[in-house]
C-alpha cells in the first residue's frame, strides 16, 4: 500500500527526540547509546551491506585505509608499509609488533576525512538517516525513514566534509613536514599518536556537528562546527572522557576480532578464517560507532536541558 501524504510528511520534517533521552552523566550516555545501537539490528546490517558493497574485502580496506589515508602522515605508513591481511589474520600466531599494532590503532583512530566512496558515502550520504534514526524514529519502515532523512541531510553533512577535507589538507602538510627526517621505532609512533590525537580532537568536534544538525535542524555546517567546537571545549571533561570510552570499546573490538582469528585458524582454513574474522571487526566497529552517535546524542541533549533549566 503507497504511503499517505500525511505519512510521507512525517517522514521528512523534523521530529523531536525522546524528552528521556538526554542525560549529563558519561556512563549513562554510553549506555542509551548501546542500547539503541542494540536496538538497531537491522540498520547496522544495512551499513554492513553498504559496506561489503563498496569495500573489496575489509580486511584490505582497514589496512589501505592506514596506509593511504590523507589524514594520516608518513610515519605511519613506513610502520605498517609491509603489513597485508595474510600477516594481520592469516598467520594470527605471528601478531605481534607493528602489524597487530596497525590493527588496533586503525580500529580505534578517529577519521575526519578519507576519500574512498565508503567513507563519503557513510558520513556524507548515510550519517544523517542514520542519527536521525537515532534520535526520533519515525512510524515507518526502516528503509522508507532512511531514504527520507539521508535526503534531507545529504546536502548539509556534504558541506560538513568539504569543511573536513579542508582542515585535513592543511593538517596532513604540516604533518609531512613535521615527520620529515624523522627516526624509526618508538619515536614515530610518539609523532603518530600525537598527530592523531589531533585528528581525533577535530573529528569528534565535526561528529557533534552531524549530532547537533539533526537534534537541532541546523543548516550552517560553518556556524555549527564552530559551536561544536565550544560546545566540545567548554564540556571537555564529559565530551573526553566519552571519546575515551569509544577507544576503549574500538579497541576491545579489535582484540576481540584477533582473538577470534587466532582460534578459528585452528578449525577452518586460511581463507575462511580471514573472512569471518575481518567481518567481525567491519560489524563490532559498525556498531561501535552507532553507538558512539547516539551516546553523543544523549550526552548533548542532557548538557542542552540541564543549561536551559538553569534559566
């Protein structure tokens, strides 16, 4: 049956979210955010299939994303320029060292802007339906709301990463610069985790962006990650301490996933062990970061009604 005029009208105007959903506290934060990522079956496995869809092999893309991510400087690819997928999953009883490390740094490192179709497509096209989704769920079908969100926030969150390849240009030649002539060994990853710190820093800023336009309809992406920006700095002690959850949920994820490669090559082959084991990784971090969007959510909008009940 075709959906009514009053019903495709609710699928694209503004809806507000839960009045429960905003908390100030970190935990609880995280917690509504898994449980609606846990809610959330069915789009995560939409996101998976957009995924395999665009990515030849998951594994390969992680690893090539580490290696040839603008946002990433020389250093890090000199650490893992030897590193494959056969290496990371494969032989598991050989992780260690620069590629184990490659797997759980590019797992939990926080990307402002990579240009391959998969990353475009999801924070450009997809990331607003899916907030959205989060935040106010519409009395439709999954893919009907999609569809009708991503329409409306695909042109906001595309100006959202031109802002975002911009600050990464200028970023990734000041990091070239700076890593220039560096040492090998544990200096370069000191300069890496410095320099993605930095990244880290300026893509939570542009994620609160994406949050604040959908829960509070902006239309200015400059205005709004300039106001994200203070939101994130005036309520660093929260707004970090989150981030830092997310890297420890990441993390977990990719241990999780090695350690899975490590016991499935004792019972399948090869091939098969390096399947379901990058898989499972692709789908933890799904996860992982749709839970991040609607702990973002939460913590915004109970830091937004704790300010104006103070008024």
């Amino acid at each position: 049956m075709a959906p009514s005029t009053e019903q495709i009208d609710q699928l694209l105007e503004w809806q507000p979210g839960p009045s429960d959903a905003g908390t100030t506290n970190v935990l609880a934060a995280l917690a509504w955010g898994a449980r609606r990522a846990s809610q959330s079956k069915l789009l995560i496995v939409y996101l998976w299939l957009f995924y395999v869809l665009l990515v030849d092999g998951a594994g390969t893309a992680i690893l090539g994303a580490l290696s040839s991510s603008a946002t990433l400087g020389d250093a890090v690819q000199e650490v893992i320029r030897h590193a494959s997928v056969g290496t990371i999953f494969g032989s598991s009883r050989g992780l260690a060292g620069a590629t184990y490390r490659a797997v759980v740094f590019e797992s939990t490192a926080r990307q402002m802007w990579v240009p391959t179709a998969y990353f475009i497509g999801l924070y450009g096209l997809l990331a607003g339906g899916v907030i959205a989704y989060l935040h106010a769920p519409r009395p439709a079908p999954l893919l009907a709301q999609l569809g009708a969100t991503c329409g409306t926030y695909w042109g906001r969150f595309t100006r959202l990463l031109v802002i975002a390849a911009a600050v990464s240009w200028v970023l990734r030649n000041a990091a070239d610069a700076l890593f220039a002539g560096s040492a090998t060994g544990t200096s370069v990853w000191l300069q890496v985790i410095a320099f993605v710190m930095t990244m880290w820093l300026l893509a939570g800023i542009l994620d609160y962006a994406r949050v604040r336009a959908v829960a509070r309809d902006s239309r200015s992406m400059v205005l709004e990650s300039a106001r994200s920006a203070r939101f994130f700095l005036r309520n660093l002690p929260r707004t970090l301490a989150l981030e830092v959850l997310f890297i420890l949920l990441a993390a977990l994820s990719a241990l999780v996933a090695l350690a899975l490669a490590r016991g499935l090559e004792w019972v399948f082959s090869t091939r098969t062990t390096i399947l379901i084991a990058e898989q499972a990784l692709v789908l933890a971090l799904l996860w992982v970061r749709v839970t991040a969007w609607g702990a973002m959510l939460a913590l915004y909008q109970g830091i937004a009604q704790d300010r104006l009940a103070q008024r």
